[in-house]
C-alpha cells in the first residue's frame, strides 16, 4: 500500500500551473495543469499527476482519493482492506 499526497505548484513567468504527486516510499511525478475542465483544484486533475507517479513507479492497484487543505491525498490499495 502508497501512499501520495498531491498539491498544486502556482504559474510562474516560464511554467503553467502544475500538479505535483509524491509518494510516502519516494518517487515524485509533475503534470501541467490547465484548469479547462473543472478547475485546478478538482479532484481529476490530481488523479492525473497520481496515476502519472504510479506508472513511473510500476505500480497497480486501485486509487482511493481524500481531500486536505493542502491539496488530495491518494492510498493506492493493492492489499489488505478494512471495512469500518
């Protein structure tokens, strides 16, 4: 099981906003995101920059999403489950 947490990196004068993932274990994986669709804070746009540090990483599994005032956090479950 990883964990990754994901947060949005302001526009600068040479780069668009980005989306930054980082994992718990290590590794990191950026996206640029353009906000078209629903916005930079959406949910989705996050699951992007998760799935890219996932294949980066060579993992699989199934993304669970939760929100914080920082951004998302993702749990990639690839394991055990506990229903509560």
């Amino acid at each position: 099981m990883q964990a990754i947490e994901t947060k949005l990196l302001p526009c600068t004068n040479t780069k668009p906003y980005r989306v930054v993932a980082r994992a718990s274990g290590g590794g990191r994986a950026v996206v640029s995101a353009d906000g078209s669709d629903k916005g930079y804070g959406h949910v989705e746009t996050h699951a992007l920059a998760a799935q890219a540090l996932c294949r980066r990483m060579g993992w699989t599994g199934t993304l669970i999403a939760g929100g914080t005032k920082a951004g998302f956090v993702f749990v990639l479950s690839d394991g055990e489950r506990f229903t509560v």
